[in-house]
C-alpha cells in the first residue's frame, strides 16, 4: 500500500490509529473475536476451569496441591476423551501460568489431550507454562474479557487454594450463578476443605443475611482429586454435543421488562 498521503491507508491497516485511545473499542473485541475463531476452529465444545495460585510449587509445604490438581486433570482429561463426540468436551482450562495453572495444564497433557491457557499481560510478566496446547494459548490485556472467556465456555469450576486473583475469579462466578445471570448451572468445586474454610466464612455471610442459605449450595468441598472427579462426573453426566462451542448465554428480561 503506498504511503502517499493522497492514498492513505485504511484505518484498519494503521497501528498508530488500532494503539490508540480512541481505537481501545477495537482491541477489546479483538480479545472477544479472535478466541472464539480459534475455539471454533479447534472444535472446542466446552471446558473445565481450574483457579489456583500461581505461586504453588511442586516442592512446597502446600505442594501437595500441585499434585492433586495434575492428577485431577488428567482425571477429566482421560474421561473427556472417551466420550464419543465430535467434538472436544470437557477441556482442562487454566489461566496459563505457572503454580496450580501449571499443574493443571500440565495433567491434561499428561493424558495427551488438548487443553486451554488464558494468560494475561502483567507488568510483572507472567510467562505461560509449557504444557498449554499451543494453538489453544490466549494473551490477553483486559482481565475482564480474560474473565467472559472462563465463564463463556465453563461448564464447571474447580478452585483450589489461590490469593486475590483466584479469589476474584471464584467470586465472579459464585456471582453469576446466585443472580443466575447464565442460562446453565455451573459446579464449583473449593478444592481444600480445610483452606477455604478458614479464608471465606460465607457461613456468616448467610447467618447474617447477606446471602441466602440456599446460596451454600452454590458450591461443594473436595479434598482428594478422585472425589472431585466424582463429584464433576455426577454434575455433568455426558450430555449430547449440539454444537461448538457451547458458550453459556446471559439471561434475558421478557420483553417490556425494565
């Protein structure tokens, strides 16, 4: 294209312009446009989101956790793939960096399937793991579409013990499900009895009216990645694929609603 200025270039062709304020419109829906294209193209159905700390090392006092959500992955991973489909159901997906999001990647790897990263650009650089499947790893820029991402294909949650970013992510989608904002029922699993106990009170919360006492129901606990396991298996079943991907529509007022 020439750059004479009596024949500019379109505006979609200059980076001055797409890096610009104005143009931030644009970049967010690239971060919603260009996922869905390669989901579609990579035949993803639907997925299995794992939060965690990205701090949690193999080697830790609390490594254990590490191991568990390796082995629980591979767990879901082996059974996602013997589910006669035509599709990719029930893919491991992680925030794609190290720790639990490792772990969990690297579990799905383990049974050779395919499975998700959804990293995201941080002043501090946080590098994605090796064992994202590397035509399903995603940099994001905007933790708000990162997060429309988790939920859109999520067909269930397993949190296990994180910091304020897990903490955010888990409570975006207890949210989502008590104002029942998606049309589908999402399990979440708080995997770490004995931790998340001791960080979220929500007993209180219902004892003091924040939320209902049905809201409890919201969530289960498990401390053994077959329980967990069982726990999905029980929740989800094998339900037929009617199409890829399986995004978890929002909720509508009736029409003349407010």
């Amino acid at each position: 294209m020439s750059d004479n200025p009596e024949h500019p270039r379109p505006a979609y062709e200059q980076a001055s312009f797409l890096e610009s304020e104005e143009a931030r419109p644009l970049r967010i829906l690239a971060e919603y446009l260009e996922p869905l294209d390669r989901f579609r193209r990579a035949g993803v159905h639907d997925t299995i989101v794992f939060f965690g700390s990205a701090r949690l090392k193999p080697d830790d006092p609390l490594g254990h956790y590490y191991h568990d959500a390796r082995e629980l992955a591979r767990l879901v991973t082996e059974w996602s793939k013997s589910l006669p489909s035509h599709a990719h159901r029930y893919v491991v997906c992680s925030g794609g960096g190290g720790g639990i999001m490792e772990a969990a990647n690297r579990g799905a790897a383990d049974a050779a399937g395919k499975t998700i990263g959804l990293n995201i650009s941080l002043p501090r650089e946080q590098r994605a793991n090796p064992y994202v499947t590397r035509e399903l790893l995603f940099e994001f820029h905007y933790f708000f579409m990162r997060k429309l991402w988790f939920a859109h294909l999520a067909r269930a949650l397993i949190c296990f013990p994180g910091g304020l970013g897990t903490l955010d992510e888990l409570t975006e989608i207890l949210t989502l499900a008590q104002t029942r904002k998606l049309s589908r029922n999402i399990p979440v699993i708080l995997y770490g009895t004995s931790y998340w106990k001791e960080i979220l009170n929500l007993e209180a919360l219902a004892r003091h009216g924040m939320i209902d006492g049905a809201d409890l129901d919201l969530f289960q606990f498990a401390d053994e990645p077959v329980a967990a396991f069982e726990i999905l298996k029980e929740r989800l079943g094998a339900e037929p694929v009617a199409s890829s991907p399986a995004f978890a529509h929002s909720h509508h007022r009736p029409q003349g609603g407010a």
